[in-house]
C-alpha cells in the first residue's frame, strides 16, 4: 500500500479532475482507517502538490452545503512527474 500522499497524487493522474471530496471517496476503501485521511490533510496534500507544480486548479464551484469545492487535475508534466517517481 502506497502512503497517502503518494496514493492522493496517483489519483490525479487517472481522473480528468477532482476535488478533496472525489479523492476521499475513492480512497476511503483503502485509507478510512488512516488516522491522516480528513479532508484537512486531504486539502493540504492538494494544495502542497499544486504549490509543487504537480497539479493545478480547474475550477471551483459551492455544494449542496454552501461549501467551496476546488477542483485540480494533474497537466501532462505534472501527471510525468508523478508516475515516474510514485510507480503502481
């Protein structure tokens, strides 16, 4: 099993794109007993990945809870990066 991290950035090269809830949803089978997996650590490795040029912001929209959706993708480097050095 991957760390979470690692397995958060794969996620991102096998969608279009997502947001922290789609990531949570997929995971959850695997990581919902990890301590780490909350939509704060969630949003965090997002962003850090963004922040690293992994990932980037498609656009944003509010749920059914009035609560800000971010989405991002993994661009074709970005998505590079990612699987040469985080294999399946």
């Amino acid at each position: 099993m991957k760390p979470l991290n690692y397995a958060i950035l794969k996620y991102f090269t096998t969608v279009k794109e997502a947001c922290a809830n789609d990531v949570m949803d997929a995971l959850k089978g695997q990581y919902g007993d990890f301590k780490a997996f909350n939509k704060k650590a969630v949003v965090s490795a997002i962003m850090t990945a963004e922040a690293n040029a992994l990932l980037e912001e498609t656009r944003f929209d509010m749920d059914g809870n009035n609560e800000l959706r971010v989405y991002y993708r993994a661009h074709a480097e970005g998505a590079s990066t990612i699987n040469k050095y985080i294999k399946d």
